[in-house]
C-alpha cells in the first residue's frame, strides 16, 4: 500500500489498541525486510495509527477524513461476510453523514465481500468505489490448488511483493507500424502482454500476431519495475528471421466437449476434490470450480457444520442463481472434525487430485492465529493419509494428442510420463504466520499456504493504484470475461527428441507460432516455484521431453 501514497501522511483508524497497532505494522516491515531485502527510505510515506470507531462521524473528523485525498475502507480481517460489509456500510454512513461546510475533497474506496452490497454503498454514498476482491481470491486460491502454476502467476500478478506486475506505456514512436509478434524481443526485461488500443475502450491482451502498432495505442507490460518495463531496444533493420521447422506443434483445446476451460494438463479428466472447511462464501469458489472441471468431478466438503445446514445452505444460494444444481460437479458433504483421522477417514483421500483448506470462522471475536493453528492441525492430519495417497496418482500418457491425462494403477510406470501427488493448498489469515511460514521449511512442505487477507489488500490496492489493471485481474480471474486465460501446457509439446537447448525466446517463438499465444514463465519440477517473466530471456536451459516441466502462457479467450 505504501507505494501508492509515496511522500504522503497515512492515518489507519481503527477499533484496535493503538500500540497493538504500531506493533503489528514493525512486525510487517521486518517480514518485508526478510523476505525481499527492502531498506526504508526518505520518500516512504509517515503512517500514523489512531485508536477510534470508523463508523462514528466524530472519529472521521479527528482524522480529518474531509481532507484526504482518498480513504480506503478495507474488510476487517477478523469477521466475515455481511458482517464485513454491514460495517464498511456503516462507515460510509458516518462519511455521508460529515457536514456539507467539510465535504469530502477525496475518493473512497469500499472493499465489500458480497457483490449485491456494491448497489447499497453507491446510494449511500454517489463517489464511492465499491470493490469485491474475494471473488478473484477465491479463483487464485482454487487454481493454487488445480492448476498450481497458473495460481502461483496469478498471486505474483496480484501482489506488491516481489515478483513481476502490470505496466502500461505509450507505444514509442520508434515502434509504431511494428508487428505485435515481433516485439517479444526488444523488451529485455519486460513481456509484451498486450496491447490497449484507443479506437476500443477494452484491453485486448493479445490481439492478432498480424496487428501492428499504431501511436495511439497502449502497450501492457509485465515487469519487476517501471525502469524494466520502459527499457526497450532499437527495431532492428530487418525483421528475425521466421522460425522454420519440420515439427508442427499442436496446442491444448482449452475449451472442452462439456464446455469446461482446461487451463492444464493438471486439470483434464475425472477431478475428486477435497474441501475442509465451509465459510460462508464457499459457494462462490464451488461456483469458479463448476466452470473449470470435466462433467461428474467429484467435490467432497469437510465441515464442522452439520450436513443438513451445508446442503440447505447450497441448495439456497443455487436458487439464487437461478441453477437447480451444478453443471459438472457432484458434491458430497460429510460432519466432523478434521484436525482428527476419524473425521478425515471419511473423505476419499486416496487418489484425491487436490485439497483445499479453508478458514472456518464460526463464531468472532476469536484471534487469526487462532484459525491458522486449526489449518495447520487439519493439514497434518490430512497427511496422515499421504502413503494413501501416493498410491493412487494421476499419471500423464501420450496418446498421440499429447494432453490425454487418466488416473491409473501406479504399477505402470512403463506407460507413464509423469505423476501427480494430490495438491494440498491451505489459507491463513494471520500476517503473522507468514513470517513463521518463512522460517519453516518443514511446514512448507506439506503442501502450499495462501495468505488470503494479505492478497485481498494487494489486490484492493491494486484497484486504488490503477482501476485498468484491476479490471485485467479480475478479468483474468473470470473464465467468462472474454480478456484471456493463463495457462499450462507440457514442455515437451515443444521439444524435439529427448532433450534440447531453449532459451526464453525460443520458447516464446514456438508458443505463438502454435497458440498465438505469449510466454509468462515456466515451472521446472526440480526447482521450489515456477518463475513468471525470468530475468535472462537469452539464457539456454536443458529441456527434456521426458519430464513433467511446464510452460506458463497467456492464450485468448477459447483458442
């Protein structure tokens, strides 16, 4: 957040011990600090923390809310809900309710977690900007967990941390007539996304290889930095030479047969998905779910709530969506504890594809740590199944379409490519445990963690720092936005033989010669994480047609 408001004063009010405040900020700064070097400076802004209820019209004028240039009313991290939106509209209350002789001189923005609150915000108050980030956090969570590395570029794209973000920047005279396909190149530290074009007031991420630049356009770019995303090279005077070759490479259909998106070979075939905990927005990820799995997946749902509630409580919010059940999924839903074997013996854990831990909040008041302690006795007690569930595993066959994935006995490794453990994906809630996550490299194993709160405020923030790079967010997070789709596809569709010597931009070349799409990264299964936008575009690795490595593209809608 501190990025947006460089050289500026910001006051958090909050209903919070004011030193209980300025503790958790310093422990923040010293995780940054661990995780990715960073000194403070001179231009950092001055943030202040006042102890007072946002929703009493006093409080605001203590702070000299008339004044701020923006006030940003975020969810609390502590309840859930329409709970959390009741009190985001109770502040915009108290912010309409200020004086007209101390009018507001600011924007507000409002972080909502229901969509249907967003028409409430806007008759209470006409300039706020009512945004409803969970829903995306939702989607990256859930492709943390069934399309791993399409989740991870996702959260980095999402986040002011580390990592690459979204830059926009007049198209350079020097560039203008240029063919989009040929600009992958003279960008060294950048990728070439996509560009806005100012006859159309939407992004086209990828338009046609053919288009060329025009000087009015806006090229979107993904970069570390601004400095990065700016550099470009002199066009050369002749165009590269095309890329010749005897192999025709065929890419994955994205949509099926059923109608599902396939975002990756991870995804493709019979899905059983395991879901402990049941929070009260868990419908909208089932929702995200139904969209992106084969007809009959199987979703089993873990939960302390009793059965009757769960079904009654999904069979409400699908009338609500005028849906008399799911398209492709069936969902199965089981009472018990999941911190113990015996609640977790009753799901089908043995050839699971992925699992996904959710915070259940069922009752506030209580500390985050508190339900970040539950997650992790649920992840371990899911563990105590892993020799179960090694032995039932997705293998990967070549059947001549190179993307055919069926579960198999694992006594056949002769006919198999590579395999696929179940995915275990938890959510924490607590920053604090970050930081402990940092330092723990055993827990880390047992499986992925999303810090979901500290993602919802990156991409809140996000929202308040440029309204066009959230819209492609939250575009690339809707399968039905019609913006495009991060995908995955085999390193091995695009190798020839059994092993080959590619840099970044040979990969590139041979990506949007197939798919006409662009190269975001890959995963190599030897290494912890996949890399998005890899520093040395010109480096040449060793790629085997044998392995399970995975390359990160950014397709158009259905191609």
């Amino acid at each position: 957040m501190k990025r947006l408001f460089s050289r500026r004063h910001i006051v958090v009010l909050a209903d919070r011990d004011e030193q209980d405040m300025v503790d958790s900020w310093n422990m923040h700064l010293r995780l940054l600090q661990d995780r990715s070097g960073w000194k403070p400076s001179w231009d950092d802004p001055k943030v202040s923390f006042r102890s007072g209820n946002s929703t009493d019209q006093t409080e605001l004028l203590k702070v000299s809310a008339p004044r701020a240039k923006a006030i940003l009313i975020t969810a609390s991290a502590a309840i859930q809900g329409f709970e959390s939106d009741q009190s985001a509209i109770a502040t915009l209350l108290a912010l309409g309710a200020i004086p007209r002789n101390s009018p507001l001189s600011g924007s507000v923005w409002a972080e909502l977690q229901h969509t249907e609150c967003s028409r409430a915000a806007t008759t209470i108050l006409k300039n706020a900007e009512p945004l409803t980030p969970r829903k995306s956090v939702h989607m990256m969570l859930l492709l943390r967990a069934l399309v791993p590395s399409v989740g991870y570029a996702l959260i980095e794209l999402s986040t002011f941390k580390k990592g690459s973000q979204l830059y926009w920047m007049k198209v350079p005279a020097a560039l203008k007539g240029q063919k989009f396909k040929d600009l992958y190149h003279l960008f060294p530290g950048a990728i070439v996304a996509g560009v806005q074009r100012s006859s159309s007031e939407a992004v086209q991420l990828i338009p046609d290889g053919s288009y060329r630049l025009q000087d009015t356009d806006e090229l979107v770019l993904l970069a570390q930095d601004t400095k990065r995303a700016f550099n470009h090279l002199p066009v050369p005077v002749s165009p590269g030479p095309e890329l010749a070759s005897k192999t025709a490479w065929k890419a994955a259909d994205l949509v099926m047969e059923d109608g599902h998106l396939q975002l990756g070979p991870s995804a493709g075939g019979h899905q059983v998905v395991l879901i402990i905990g049941f929070p009260d927005d868990v419908f909208d990820l089932l929702l995200c779910l139904d969209g992106l799995v084969a007809a009959g997946s199987e979703v089993h749902i873990l939960s302390r709530k009793s059965v009757e509630d769960q079904k009654s409580y999904l069979q409400m919010k699908l009338s609500q969506e005028g849906m008399k059940t799911w398209q492709r999924l069936h969902v199965q839903s089981y009472e018990g504890e999941a911190t113990s074997r015996m609640g977790v013996e009753q799901l089908p854990v043995p050839g699971a594809s992925c699992a996904m831990i959710l915070a259940e909040r069922l009752s506030s008041g209580r500390r985050l740590q508190e339900f970040d302690h539950r997650d992790h006795a649920e992840v371990a007690a899911l563990g105590d199944g892993k020799v179960k569930r090694e032995e039932s595993v997705f293998q990967i066959r070549d059947d001549g379409d190179g993307k055919s994935l069926r579960k198999q006995p694992s006594n056949r490794p002769a006919e198999m490519v590579g395999r696929r453990k179940c995915k275990i994906v938890t959510e924490l809630l607590d920053p604090e445990s970050e930081q402990v996550m940092l330092h723990n490299s055993a827990v880390r194993k047992q499986g992925s963690y999303v810090y979901t709160n500290t993602l919802e405020m990156g991409v809140f923030a996000t929202a308040v720092s440029s309204k066009v790079r959230y819209e492609i967010l939250m575009g690339l997070c809707n399968h039905q936005s019609g913006i495009g789709h991060i995908t995955v596809a085999l390193v091995r569709d695009y190798v020839h033989g059994t092993l080959e010597s590619l840099s970044f931009y040979d990969l590139h070349a041979r990506v949007s010669k197939t798919c006409g799409g662009v190269l975001l990264g890959w995963r190599q299964m030897k290494k912890y994480h996949p890399v998005v936008n890899p520093d040395d575009k010109t480096e040449k690795l060793d790629w085997s047609s044998g392995s399970d490595d995975e390359l990160i593209i950014l397709r158009q809608p259905g191609k």
